[in-house]
C-alpha cells in the first residue's frame, strides 16, 4: 500500500465519522428529553422567600475552636453587579437564569437555577462579646439544580473566606461551613 492511498483511507474514515457525529449530536436534544417543556415547580418569589428565611435567622458557626454570632443582610443582586461578581461554582454567565450542560452520556442533562445575591453579616465573637466585623460585604448565589426547590446551596464569599448553607426542602436552611 502506497502513502496516498493510506492518506485516502484516513481522509475516509474522518469523513465518516464527522458525518456519523455530527448529526448525533445535533439530535441529543431531542432523545434525552432535556428539550422538554420546563417543569419548573419554583419561580423567583420563592427563591427571594428562601433568602429571607437566610436573613430572619441568627447563625452560630465555631471557627478555630470559638463560636461566633452572625447576622445577615442579604438581598438580591442587580443585574449588572451579578455581572461582575466572580462566579464561586465557575458556572459561568451571570446572567443565565437556567443552564444546562451535557455530559458524555446523552441521557444526562442538569437544569439549574441561579439568584445572585448580595449583602453584609455582622460577625460578633460570642466568647468575647467582640464585634469582628459590623458589616461584612458579602457576594454569592442560591444556586438549585432539577426543577423543584429541594436542593439548594447558599454560597457567598467575602474578603478573607466563604460561609455556605443548604436547603433540602426549600424552606428550612443548615449552615454548612464558613471561614475568615
């Protein structure tokens, strides 16, 4: 066999399997069902209804061995700021109100729902009585995958760490972590 027909033979087999590819990929969509009518069971007003349940809580985290008191004032972003806010997850637009992402297998799809949220914490040393911080600028997102409100994370950062909470239900919050 001489090298033009080996060059051919490849040039062939690239061709079939871009023909083969591409409309299989076009047609994902169509057969794993993300294409279907949003199902959504939540909307905005009950995101923001989650982040007031955020709010009206006082929050207890031990940090190094000592407890410390937080006091939110938390509420949604504006559009441009949500913008310009780095994205804690690397998820992407700031402006997505659903996302989807496709992986490998063609039967795996992920709605997600994001609500960029801003606000301070007043952060007391409960040892102490010590305010460490009166007002802690505070940037993040309630972030929710699938179309019901059961599976929520609450992240948001500050200058020097993150504080982190999760809603099962939709209703009740628990504080999963927090560092400065």
């Amino acid at each position: 066999m001489d090298s033009t027909s080996i060059i051919e033979q490849t040039r062939m087999k690239k061709t079939t399997i871009i023909l083969f590819t591409i409309p299989l990929w076009l047609v994902n969509p169509l057969f794993t069902g993300c294409a279907e009518e949003n199902k959504y069971e939540f909307g905005e007003a009950e995101m923001l209804d989650l982040l007031d349940t955020l709010e009206n809580q006082t929050w207890i985290t031990t940090i190094n061995g000592t407890d410390h008191e937080l006091f939110l004032d938390m509420e949604q972003s504006p559009e441009e700021q949500a913008a310009l806010m780095p994205s804690i997850l690397g998820l992407g637009s700031a402006h997505a109100c659903e996302d989807r992402t496709f992986f490998a297998s063609a039967e795996a799809c992920i709605q997600s729902t994001t609500l960029y949220i801003e606000g301070s914490a007043q952060v007391i040393n409960l040892e102490t009585e010590e305010v460490l911080h009166e007002s802690l600028p505070l940037n993040g997102s309630i972030l929710v995958l699938g179309y019901t409100l059961d599976n929520a994370d609450i992240r948001v950062t500050h200058e020097t760490g993150f504080i982190i909470w999760h809603s099962n239900d939709g209703e009740s919050i628990i504080m999963d972590g927090a560092t400065w």
